[in-house]
C-alpha cells in the first residue's frame, strides 16, 4: 500500500522533496539560501481532497488510514489530509466550495 500512496501522492511528495531551497532578496542582489528543518517545524500543510475516495466506504476512516500510509512516508513535513468537506473558506475572497459534489 505504501508504494501505490508513494504514486498518487507524487506530485505532493515531489514538491515537498524539492523545496529546500529558496531564494532571499538583500538589497539590490538576489541570495540562494538553504532551508533546514528548523526553518518549518511547526509548519502544518493541509490538503483537501486531493484523492477522491469511493462513496461505498467511511470515507472518514479510508482518510484515516491513508494519513498513517502518508505519515510513514513523508519524513520532514507535517502533511494533514481533509475532506474535501473540511475545507474553510478562501482567507483572501471569502470563496466557499459548495457543500455537495464539486
């Protein structure tokens, strides 16, 4: 099962792979710098429904149980799956998805 969550998650894990580097402006010149883990320890990501599970299960319990395969495989963030449910609204429009199918 880690395996076929290592494959849907790609994209996400890529990107959560790859950031480490960033790019600090000083003055009038352009600095490359390293994250290291201190940098984002207490930094939590959520994603909503970024997999859409079946409507024959507790979606809430398969939700659950994809967290621990993605928990086990994500070393250095803090990576929370939602409901697509779950999500709040838009901080900077105020936009809400509808709460029936997208």
């Amino acid at each position: 099962m880690t395996a076929g969550v290592r494959s849907a998650f790609h994209p996400l894990l890529e990107m959560l792979e790859v950031f480490g580097r960033v790019l600090v402006q000083k003055g009038d010149r352009v600095e490359g710098h390293h994250m290291d883990t201190s940098m984002y320890a207490e930094t939590t990501i959520e994603v909503y429904n970024f997999i859409q599970l079946g409507s024959g299960g507790n979606t809430r319990s398969d939700l659950a149980q994809l967290q621990k395969v993605l928990d086990s495989v994500v070393d250095t963030w803090k990576v929370v799956l939602k409901d697509k449910a779950d999500c709040p609204p838009c901080s900077a429009c105020g936009f809400e998805y509808p709460s029936g199918e997208w």
